[in-house]
C-alpha cells in the first residue's frame, strides 16, 4: 500500500456471487442460541474461513492481494 501512497483498504462483499453462512461449523446450544450475533463468512474464496493452516498458509503466501473485492485508496 505504501508504494502506491494507498491509505485504506475496503473489502467489498458481493451479494450476487456469495451467500452468507455461520462462521462456526458446528451445532453447539451455545453457538445455535448466538447465531445472530456471531460474525458471518462467504459460501466460497475469498470470503470463506476454512480453518486449514496449509490452505491458509498458500493463500496468504501466494495468492495476490489485488482483486475485484478489495477496494484500495
């Protein structure tokens, strides 16, 4: 960001491509009854957490940080 003199960064969720969905991906009395408070994620990459620290891994590493859902000025 700083070589191109950006300031911010805006992710940009694009609701005709993704869906939402619970972020845990489990079905805990705990979780289930905080549902609606919980953070949300995408139905696919970018926006989905996979909990996978090889997958993660990869995509931070490799994968460019310039695409169509981030909006940077």
């Amino acid at each position: 960001m700083d070589a191109h003199h950006y300031i911010t960064c805006t992710p940009r969720f694009d609701k005709s491509k993704f869906q939402s969905e619970p972020l845990l991906d489990f079905n805990a009395g705990y979780v289930l009854r905080a549902a609606d408070v919980l953070p949300k994620q995408g139905s696919a990459h970018p926006w989905k957490v996979y909990q996978n620290y090889v997958r993660d891994l990869v995509s931070l590493k490799m994968e460019s940080v310039a695409d169509e859902f981030l909006e940077y000025k």
